[in-house]
C-alpha cells in the first residue's frame, strides 16, 4: 500500500504528458522535415520524402562505406578501398548527397536549421550502429575558428551531440582542433584536396590523455574524398586512439 501512492503520481503525470502531447499536435501538426508536408510523427520524414530518400544500403564497401554494384557478404573491399586504403577504419552514411539528403544537408548547414540535427543523428546512428556501439567517445570535425565565427555553429558538432546522447557516449569537441585555414574543399581534385588539409588538424597536448587506447568515432556532415576525414583522423591516431571510426549523414558516392 505504502507505493500506490507514488505509483498513481506517476500514471497521472504520464496521463498528464501524453495529453499535452496530443494538444500540441492538434495546435502544431508534425512536418516532415524534408518537405514541410503533413507526417505521423516529429521530427520525421512524409512516406514520400523516404521513399525517395537515396539511402546507401548493403552491398557497401566495409572500409569507404560507398556502394557496390553487386556482391555479397559484409567484408567487401572496393577497389578504391584496396588501392588507396584510408587513414580511418571503417566509413558509413546515411544516404548518398543527393536530392533530399543534400537538401537536409544544406538547410542544417546554411539555413540556421538546428533542429533538424536531432533526426539526421538519429538515422546516423542506425546507419552507423555497429559504429557507434564500438566507440569509446565522439569527436566532432572541427570548423577553424574564422569560419566558425562566419557560420556562427559548426553542424558537424550539432550531429556529434545528437549522436552521442542517446549512447550515452562522451562528445569531446576540443580534443581535435582546425589549426590552419584551408582553401573551400569544392572544385579541388582528390590530391589538391589531400594537399590543402596536409597540417590542417591538431591534437593539443591535453587531448593524449584521453585519447590514448580509446576507439574514435568522427562524425562530419559530409564525405566527399575522405580527404577531411583522413587528416583528422591522422591527428587522431598520431595523439593515440586505437582506431579511428568516421559516421557522416551523406556521402559523395564517386567511383566504388
């Protein structure tokens, strides 16, 4: 007896809760996030918008995370990957950067749309499942300092905390630091890209500590060369992470 009371708090609290809910959706319908169009559920994507969502979906190479045109199994290699293995262990996304992901992608990035940062992580993270359930912590990529000053947020930090909440993961944005001012990334081939981030990213002294033995998990908004991710997470693994792990929301298909 001496429970009941606490125990009809709490259903009355959970009443009380699930029919604000119900009021707030009455007063503010739930919008897909992509179109703007009428959805079941917050924070979410219409039917429509994820039907013709471009998700990346198996076969996918193990390492870059890109689509293969055929094969089966999960250990597939693309010739890219064999060619010119990357910096960082393994790579995956949600969707290749086309038509409403790269609209999405725009719209956090250049459209001071924040919110949609909490359904992009989440979709990442089950994208990125075994990713994240290997991770010891989460590090944004990190903006330099001038540009986080013109952008006023970084977005790669917004995904990494919405990433990183649900797992219970630490996000640590300050062990991974942009320390010089590169060229913007579009319109540079893959080795002018390699070369404009050669010396981009640091550990700072402090971050060794942390980082020593502990598996990374780097989160971006985009992959388009792997370029950014190789340099962070040299700067990563030279400060002494086991192993570096990079989840984006799209990706730059290119050549499997």
């Amino acid at each position: 007896m001496e429970n009941a009371a606490p125990s009809r708090t709490g259903l009355a609290a959970g009443l009380i809760r699930a029919a604000t809910g119900r009021l707030l959706a009455l007063v503010y319908p739930p919008t897909c996030i992509a179109c703007g169009g009428a959805t079941a559920d917050p924070h979410g994507l219409c039917p429509s918008c994820w039907s013709a969502m471009p998700f990346i979906e198996r076969p996918y190479c193990a390492r870059l995370g890109t689509p293969l045109p055929y094969g089966t199994g999960d250990n597939l290699l693309s010739p890219a990957a064999i060619a010119d293995p990357p910096v960082f262990r393994r790579a995956r996304a949600v969707a290749r950067y086309d038509g409403a992901a790269r609209d999405l992608v725009h719209r956090l990035k250049y459209g001071d749309r924040a919110e949609l940062s909490r359904a992009m992580a989440a979709m990442m993270s089950r994208a990125g499942a075994e990713l994240v359930a290997e991770a010891d912590l989460v590090v944004p990529v990190p903006l330099h300092r001038w540009r986080l000053w013109g952008r006023r947020f970084n977005q790669a930090m917004l995904l990494a905390q919405a990433v990183a909440a649900p797992a219970g993961l630490p996000c640590e944005p300050l062990l991974l630091r942009r320390v010089k001012r590169t060229l913007p990334q579009v319109g540079l081939s893959r080795a002018q890209r390699a070369q404009n981030l050669q010396g981009a990213f640091r550990c700072p002294p402090s971050a060794h500590g942390v980082l020593e033995g502990r598996s990374v998990l780097l989160v971006d908004d985009v992959l388009t060369t792997g370029a950014t991710a190789n340099a962070a997470s040299r700067a990563l693994l030279r400060a002494g992470a086991r192993s570096v792990d990079v989840l984006a929301f799209a990706r730059v298909a290119g050549e499997p």
